[in-house]
C-alpha cells in the first residue's frame, strides 16, 4: 500500500455554542490535531462571526449558512492544515437565537 493510500481523513468531536453572546466567546475546545478541514453550521436566526482570536471579525455566517473551511484544496502536495491547540471563537451580530457548530476534520496515517 502507498504512502498516500495510508492516509485517511477523520471527522473530530463537534463543538458548539448555543445563543452565541455579542461579544466573543469561545467556541468549544481548542482543536485536538491538526485540522485541513473544518466544518462551521449556522443554526441560528442572526449573523455571526468567526474568529481565531478575540478581536477581529474574520468570516461571516449569514443565519443557516453552513461554510466548510477547506484550506488544502488547492495546496498541491505540502502540508496545510489549521495546528493543534487552534481555538476559534463566535460572537453574535445584532439577535440570534439557536446554535452554532464546528466540526473538525484531521487526516490519520
């Protein structure tokens, strides 16, 4: 078997917050391996923003709007992925009721 065909992608632990607050907070756990892939899902009724720290806002999720982060699509052959220990944060803009998600994904030899 190669190299290559020894890889394999895993889905990590979901991690959420329910009625996201206005100011940022952070959304779950940091991340437990280095993650290529990750999945957000806006399960509220409002605007949120994500963020990898606690002062910028850096991607916008309209309500409903699921956005996979996939930073190795067009990486060619060289590592890329998000390092262990990332932690991302979510605030609210203006209302928002319900529940965000972020799924990890990480590659397994």
């Amino acid at each position: 078997m190669s190299a290559q065909n020894s890889r394999r992608l895993e889905i990590d632990e979901v991690r959420s917050v329910t009625t996201p607050g206005a100011t940022f907070q952070t959304l779950g756990d940091p991340l437990d391996f280095p993650a290529p892939l990750i999945l957000f899902v806006n399960a509220t009724d409002g605007l949120l923003f994500i963020s990898d720290n606690t002062t910028q806002d850096k991607i916008p999720l309209v309500a409903g709007a699921n956005f996979v982060l996939d930073v190795r699509s067009n990486s060619g052959l060289e590592p890329i992925a998000f390092d262990k220990g990332k932690q991302f944060y979510v605030r609210r803009e203006g209302a928002a009721a319900g529940t965000v998600y972020m799924t990890p994904f990480y590659m397994k030899v």
